[in-house]
C-alpha cells in the first residue's frame, strides 16, 4: 500500500469521494506538506469536517487507518532527513543542534502550558490510593518503566508490565480504591485505550498523560496531563515528546514526596541503603 502514491491515489479516487470527502481531497492536494501533520481531530478541523468523515476518507483510499494515511503522505511530500528528526528541518542542519533545540523548545511549552491544578489532583490522587498501576505500550512502556522506577521509591504500592497481556491482567485487578497512570503520546492507540476499559470496568480511578489533550485518551480520564510537542510529529514515537513525559513524571514524584513528607523519606533512605549494600 505504502509503494503507490497517496496523492496519486487522491487524485484518481476523485470522482468516487462524496462532497464532504472532496473536501478533504482538495485541502490535502492543495497543502499536502501541511496536511502531514495535523491530528486527526485538528486536520478535521480545520477542513470543516467530523472524525468518522476523515476515517472513512483514509480507509476508502486503502488505509487501514489515519496513522498509516500520514506515514504515506509524509513519505512523499517531507524530505527524508525530515522524516528521520519528526521535525521540519533543511538538509544542511546541524543534527545535533535540531534535536537539543526540539527537546529543549517542547520542554518550555511544556512547563509554560502544563495543568498546575491537575498536577495537583494527579498528585492527591495517587497517595490517596491504596495501590498504583503504571501503563504505556511501545515507546511509552519505557517512560511507564521510569515512572515505576521512582514512584516505589515513595513507599507507594506500585504494579506494571511490560508484556501487553500482561497488562490488561494488571487492570482487571484493579478496583475503585486504585489509581493508575497510563502514557501515551498520540493517545489513540487501541491497545492502550482497551487498558481504559478495562480500568473503567474496575472502578480504578484514572490520570492520563498524553501529547494530544483532544485525544480519546485524554477524554475518558479523570484527570488529564498534557505536554506541547514544538516539532508536530507524523509517527507515533516523537523524540522530545518522551524526554516531556519523563520530566512530568519527574514533577509529580516531588508533589508526591512532598505529601508523604517524613514518611517518604523514610521509605527513599530506606532503598538507598538497600543498593548501597551492593555497592563496593
């Protein structure tokens, strides 16, 4: 699918797209670098059109979905070096400097634009559980990792896997006095919603962290944390998307530390002497 051109397929595809579908054919043929990037909510925005209308557009032309639809378009519309860095970018930049700049450009957007008050409830949230659980698939398992790798550190009852099935385990044995952070950067991957539902079914109570706030994840938490991406990103694995996620996971462990106050540190020196113990 991905070997025959997508605006090939627009084009000659034309005459078949109802008018709402057009509409979107003439936006995409007529700004196709710009058409790249947007998500999937914002790019039926923009047209004047709904979601299920986008879907059905993609999925005429032979995408099995929007995410494989902009991998397609950006596969001839952006220059590979483009592709590579998920950024836009001249082919004589500086590499070095194009990823340090997007990482510390999403950083400020970020802390500039970050929900203090749902910090706040994301923080009593988490101590007020008898129990934490910690989800993300692909990239977002790593920063999932991360989060359990400090959070025990609090004294906090924490739970996570990395195998998918896993997973969906974990969050049938959650109830309504859990609590459970799931990460993910486009926040539309099947898998992890999936987890949501079976939180939902559980009772468990839910913090979303995502890099789209208008997206079904972050839609259907309870409280919603969400970071500024500076380079729109037309993959699901953005690089300074990671390096926000980590850093709010990194904010909330000190709000989480704050609450627990003598107790936490208790707990904390109680693990660092635990590893000095292996230590020569």
């Amino acid at each position: 699918m991905l070997e025959i051109s997508c605006i090939y397929l627009i084009k000659s595809k034309y005459k078949e797209f109802s008018e709402k579908e057009r509409l979107i054919a003439d936006y995409i043929l007529a700004n196709p670098r710009e058409a790249v990037h947007p998500s999937i909510e914002e790019l039926a925005e923009s047209v004047g059109i709904s979601e299920s209308t986008l879907v059905r557009f993609v999925k005429k032309l032979g995408y099995p979905g929007y995410q494989r639809f902009r991998i397609a378009l950006a596969t001839e519309t952006v220059v590979p070096a483009s592709r590579l860095f998920e950024t836009q970018i001249n082919e004589n930049d500086d590499d070095v400097e194009v990823v340090f700049n997007s990482a510390i450009s999403t950083l400020e957007l970020s802390r500039n634009t970050l929900d203090r008050k749902a910090m706040t409830e994301a923080a009593d949230l988490i101590t007020s559980s008898e129990r934490l659980y910690l989800f993300g698939t692909g990239g977002s398992n790593i920063v999932a990792r991360d989060a359990f790798h400090k959070f025990i550190r609090t004294g906090l009852d924490c739970a996570m896997a990395e195998d998918y099935h896993m997973q969906l385990m974990l969050a049938s044995q959650s109830c309504e006095r859990c609590a459970a952070l799931i990460i993910s950067h486009t926040g539309e991957n099947m898998d992890t919603l999936a987890i949501v539902e079976e939180l939902k079914h559980s009772g468990c109570r839910t913090i979303m962290l995502t890099s789209n706030p208008r997206s079904p994840l972050a839609r259907a938490g309870q409280i919603s944390l969400s970071v500024q991406i500076a380079s729109t990103s037309f993959v699901s694995e953005a690089f300074s998307a990671r390096i926000a996620h980590l850093v709010v996971i990194d904010a909330l462990y000190v709000e989480i530390m704050k609450r627990f106050d003598e107790a936490g540190v208790t707990h904390l020196e109680a693990m660092r002497q635990a590893i000095a113990k292996r230590r020569t």
